[in-house]
C-alpha cells in the first residue's frame, strides 16, 4: 500500500507540465519584511521535525487541484499529540476538525489542505492513515483536521477529483527540508490578487536574548484584496486591485489557510492567541478579509516539554510553558512570517490556464522595480 502510494504521487507530480525557469523568492530580490531574521530555510521546516508533502492534480484541460500535507512531527501523531490553537478571520469556509481543536486545544492527525467540495476524501484519507500507524489498533474516533480554500475558478471543482487515496499519498510524501511553493499540491489552482496564488511558506528565527524559538508558516493563498508588497502598494500601480471597478473579475473574495508551527512550548492558549495574529500578516499584504472569503489559521507547538503523550495522561504531571510576558516576540515573528509566506506564494507561482480561464503570474520584475522606487 505504501509502496502504491509513493508511485500514485510520483506519476501525479510527473503529470505537471516543466515550468520555466523559476523567479527568485523576494528575499533573494532584495525585498525584506519586518525586522526578524528569517530560519536557514525561510520555510515551515525550519521548525524542527516537521514535514510538508504535496500531490499535485495537473490534468487535461480543467483539472487544476491537489493536497497539501503539514505534519506536527515525525512520530505517531495520534498519541503523541501537539497542543493546538485555532483562529477565525472571516468564516466563509469550511475548516474541518476545527471544533476539537478549540475544545481540547490539540492535534492528533496530519493537518491537509485541499479544495473546497473534497474535504471529506482529505478527511477520509488521515483516518486511514491513522487507523494503519503502529500502536492505534484500538483507535475509534480520529478528528481529522483538513482546510480548504476554493479552486473552482481554474479546477473542474464539481468534478471532485482529489481522492483518499491522493491525500494518504501527501501524507506519504511530507519530508523534512525545503518546501516547493507556487502552484503546487492545494495552490494548484488557487487565485490570489487576481493572479496565480498557491502555496507560499516563511520562517523567524528569534535571537537567543529573546529564547532563540523558532516559528514557521505555511499558506493557501486564494483571496484578494489591493496587493501590498513589504509596504508598497503593488495592486494599484500595476491597475489590479479590488473595487477598482464594478466589472472587475478582482473581487476580493476567496479563502486563506495559514499554518503556524513553532518549537516554544506553548498552551494551547497561548497558541489561539498567535493564530490570530497571522491575521495582522493577511492584512500587511493588502486584504480586508472580505464577506465571501474563509480565513482560518491554526497553530501548533513541537516543543516535547509540552506535547500531549500517553505516558502524561497516564501519569498527569505539571507542563511548564512560556508565560504570557514571552509572547510579544513570537507574535511579531508570527505577522511577519505570515506576511512573507503569502508573498513567496505569489512569487513562486506560474500563469496557468484550467477550466476555460487564464490566470496570469504576478509580473514579479515590475514588482521588484517598484519596490527598490520605494526604497531609495
């Protein structure tokens, strides 16, 4: 089964046509966000243990989907559970699993990210998953946690083509290390600021003065708003932006998921409190969160000091997390993470054409033009 997985994956990914020479992430074109410096990777996995893994649905001429896998940690992640904090923006969406998670403040399941109407195949693909790990043949109830955001504009979406078996393959596929951003797994078909949007990722890197913690971020970026980039007012110089005009197809609506991971050993509190500052973050780059868009953001903590094993329900013992003094680096770390995070997703993305419409890339030279016009 594993090995049938690995290979359904492989030959999906093989089905994406070669992009073009990629554009170098704004970092590296000399575009800076917020004060922080950013971890060895400037991604998600810069947090130690966790893995990001993509299927990607590139198929015909409308099939434009896929999954995007976050896992807290390497281990069995059903018993071992990571405290956990969820966040709403705007709750035009569907974020499953999000009603335990505030409840019990924890994660036990991968976190997927899709597309709007295969939510429950991502959910049905974690509890096979989850029932199959060593050590839960016993396990009756799994709260799957699975975002979503809606494709339907470059994704044949009623078509619903992503299934269990593509989410178990993502789960599959996550790895430790650099994470592939733009159009890829649940960025596949996703629109952000009338451009191609897609998956994006960044990280902070706190000093040792400050507890040397470390946060990442990952997103779905598929909503809109008037672009701003590290300040700049991107949207309206390059005449794209929403209300500009009645008629514009820019409307502002759509859906971001942001995922934050961070090795301080946070409750699930605290956790809440740094999810709904990623939204500060959605808002630097351009968004007013709109009626018709889903914003969710969930938040996780690695750190084993305050991870929720089976040995510590057996035997409860205090948990020593970082009080709530400690917080204010973490939240700034969290803004401007989130910030970049959308912006490398833009960035790394590439015009695609799906279900009889045409999405063009942000035109990523002007952009960098424009940013060094407003810095000098």
């Amino acid at each position: 089964m594993h090995a049938r997985a690995a290979f359904l994956s492989l030959l999906l990914l093989m089905s994406v046509p070669a992009a073009s020479e990629p554009n170098p992430r704004p970092r590296l074109a000399g575009i800076t966000f917020g004060i922080l410096p950013a971890g060895r990777l400037n991604a998600i996995t810069d947090v130690a243990g966790v893995k990001v893994g993509h299927v990607t649905l590139f198929e015909g001429a409308s099939v434009r989907t896929g999954v995007t896998a976050i896992l807290p940690h390497g281990g069995t992640l059903y018993p071992d559970k990571v405290p956990a904090g969820f966040a709403v923006g705007n709750a035009y969406g569907k974020f499953m699993g999000s009603t335990q998670v505030k409840e019990l403040g924890e994660i036990e399941t991968p976190i997927l990210l899709t597309t709007t109407l295969n939510v429950p195949e991502a959910a049905a693909g974690i509890i096979e998953w989850t029932l199959r790990q060593p050590g839960n043949e016993q396990v009756r109830s799994v709260n799957a946690v699975v975002g979503e955001t809606n494709d339907g504009y470059l994704n044949d979406i009623r078509g619903r083509h992503v299934t269990a078996a593509n989410a178990v393959a993502a789960i599959e596929a996550a790895r430790e290390g650099p994470v592939p951003e733009g159009a890829v797994g649940a960025g596949t078909g996703t629109v952000a600021f009338d451009w191609k949007g897609g998956i994006g990722t960044s990280s902070r890197q706190l000093p040792s003065s400050l507890g040397g913690w470390t946060l990442g971020v990952l997103v779905q970026t598929n909503f809109g708003g008037v672009l701003q980039v590290a300040g700049v007012p991107v949207g309206q110089a390059l005449g794209r932006y929403m209300l500009k005009d009645q008629l514009s197809k820019a409307s502002g609506d759509g859906s971001v998921i942001i995922v934050l991971a961070t090795d301080a050993p946070l409750s699930d509190r605290n956790l809440e409190r740094l999810a709904r500052r990623a939204f500060l973050g959605i808002a630097r780059t351009g968004s007013p969160m709109t009626n018709g868009s889903g914003d969710y953001a969930i938040a996780f903590s690695t750190s084993p000091d305050v991870r929720r094993t089976a040995e510590r329900r057996a035997r409860p013992a205090p948990i020593v997390d970082l009080p709530n003094e400690a917080m204010t680096p973490l939240f700034e770390a969290a803004v401007e993470a989130t910030e970049e995070a959308v912006i490398n997703s833009l960035f790394a993305a590439t015009a695609t054409d799906g279900n009889g419409h045409h999405i063009d890339a942000l035109p990523v030279d002007e952009v960098v033009k424009l940013y060094r016009r407003a810095r000098r």
